[in-house]
C-alpha cells in the first residue's frame, strides 16, 4: 500500500470514507447488535366529532414486552388514565421503562394542578410534558454512555468544549447525534387522546417526537399496525362517522392485527365520550357486545364469499358464451 493517497487507502480498507475516518470509527461507540421492536397494537379513533357528545373509540391488546425479550399477555389493561379526561396507550419494547415514564407525568401534571385544581390542561399540553419527559430519559442515557466515558456531562461538555482538541470534539459530536440510532434500545409508540373541548388524538415517540392525529381522526400504534391499517382505511373513514361504526371498524382492524406474531388475542375496547355537562364518561365493551361485533364479521367475511362466488359463476357464463360463439364462427367459416 505503501505510495498510495489516503483516499484509495480508504476504499481498500472497505469504505468510501478517509484512513483518518475509518480509525474514528474504531474508537466510536459500538453499535447495539439487536434491539426489540415493539408488539402488540393498539388502535384509536374519533367517532361524531362535530355533535355536542363527540366520542373516541379505543382498542389494545394486552401482549406486553420488557427487557430481555421477554414477552407475556398482562392480567392488566395497557390503557392508563393520564387524567380523568385524557388517556394513553403505549406499545413498547420494554414496558416496565414506558410505565416510569408514564408515572413521572403523571406526578407533574398533579404538581402542576396541586395549587389549582380547577385548571384544565389541554391534551397538547400533557403530550409535551410526556414529550419532555421522555427527552429527558434520552439526554441522560446519552451522558451516561457518550459524555461520562470522558469525564464529561453536558454542562461541563459546553463549558470544556474550548479545551477539547478538535478531533476530540468531532468523535463525541458524531457519538451524541448516532447515539439513538446506533445504542438506544428503548422504542416506544404512545397513543395519548382525550377529549378537552374537542376530541383529540397524539402519536408520540421515545424521543419525544409527537403528531396531531386529528385530521385523519384516528391512529394506529404498533407491529400489528402492517395489518390493522389496510384494514381501517379500506373504507373512506371520517371522524364525523357514528359512533357504531367507529366502533365496528376499530375492533375488526383489531382483530386482523392478531395476524402479526406479538398482537394477542385478548381485546380491550372501550368508548370515552363527552356527556352532558361537559363530563367524561366511559363505556367498556362487554363480552356480548365482542360476540355480537364477532358474529358481523363473520356475516361481513360470509356475505363476501358469496358475491366473490356469484361473481365467479357469471364469469364463467360469459366465457362458456366467448367459447361457443367461437366455435359457431369457426364452422361457418369456407374451407378452401
């Protein structure tokens, strides 16, 4: 190799980037060899948005994952009660984390209320609180891993950071902006909704990356979310729809989530409306009203099966005529 330049050094040492790059590259971080994606779905959508009473209708299955792939279906309901009138459900790789997180905004809403409990917070407003708390998980495993190996927090890193050589500098800025994508093992999906004056849904990551949902009027969160979504969208959806067809829609798209390894079979379906006086009430799906939405996919399914074999057999006729009238063409035909 000797009299080559630096930068065929690189490409032979097995990349198009520089010597001088391919040795930061040793000394960076590792890269996490797997990380867990999250399972389960969970499934939200608004039902009668512009009437006095709008209303959100809810589903989640109960398959829950926490470190060490460890996977199990939850005697408890994945559905958690920010406040009375704003709910989240999370998809995760690791419960036990999303729960903390969940529990640490929680404490600093009733801080935040404590002297007013008259005050009202509106759902954008608990979703940057969970937003920050989770960015706040994020920035501290991030000085833990990246900054302490070097003596360093991220106060001391801005004040130091004169002092720092340059190349110094260029390996931990890489490490702090790959970190997420390289090291962080902690993935979560947050479906955070409620109804303040108006029904609203959230996405949220574990970053802390949120997205009003309510344009489209729903959201799906999860791994069955590959098989649920088709199934949601393959009728027009409009969040002014009535509540029953929400309703029917939201657990059939449940149900073929089940489909994807992760999604259980157990279902939790729950509708929060708006009554009167402006209070949040609830309403669970018992297990006839799961039979009864069990027996209309199953007449769905049936009545589908018939018109595809309906459509068949008229297929079939017209080809049988094709054929005949073919043949009839072909003995009039002269022969020469």
């Amino acid at each position: 190799m000797t009299g080559l330049r630096d930068f065929w050094k690189g490409m032979i040492n097995g990349g198009t980037f520089l010597e001088r790059e391919r040795k930061h590259k040793k000394r960076s971080i590792s890269k996490k060899p797997y990380c867990e994606k999250p399972m389960t779905v969970c499934i939200a959508a608004i039902a009668e948005a512009n009437t006095d009473h709008p209303k959100i209708v809810i589903a989640a299955d109960r398959e829950v994952s926490i470190p060490s792939w460890i996977s199990y279906t939850s005697g408890v309901g994945k559905i958690r009660a920010l406040t009375q009138y704003c709910w989240v459900m999370t998809s995760t790789n690791n419960a036990l984390l999303s729960e903390d997180l969940i529990t640490k905004t929680i404490d600093h809403i009733n801080e935040l209320l404590k002297d007013s409990p008259e005050t009202k917070l509106t759902i954008k407003q608990i979703v940057e609180l969970l937003a920050e708390n989770c960015k706040d998980w994020l920035n501290n495993i991030r000085e833990r891993c990246v900054l302490s190996p070097h003596g360093l927090t991220y106060d001391s890193y801005m004040v130091r950071s004169r002092e720092l050589s340059r190349e110094h500098i260029e390996i931990l800025t890489n490490d702090l902006k790959n970190f997420e994508m390289d090291v962080y093992d902690f993935s979560a999906e947050f479906l955070v909704f409620g109804i303040d004056v108006k029904p609203h849904i959230f996405t949220l990551t574990q970053s802390g990356l949120f997205a009003s949902a309510d344009f489209e009027g729903f959201a799906i969160a999860g791994a069955g979310k590959a098989t649920a979504f088709p199934e949601f969208t393959k009728y027009p959806f409009n969040p002014s729809n009535h509540w029953l067809y929400v309703l029917h829609r939201v657990y059939t798209s449940k149900k073929v989530a089940e489909r994807v390894g992760g999604v259980g079979p157990d279902t939790d379906l729950i509708v929060m409306h708006l009554g009167d006086e402006s209070k949040i009430m609830y309403w669970p799906a018992d297990d006839d009203t799961k039979k009864l939405l069990d027996k209309g996919m199953k007449d769905v399914r049936d009545n589908e099966n018939k018109i595809y074999d309906d459509l068949l057999k008229n297929f079939n006729k017209i080809l049988i005529s094709s054929e005949t009238t073919k043949e009839e063409i072909k003995k009039e035909e002269p022969t020469t």
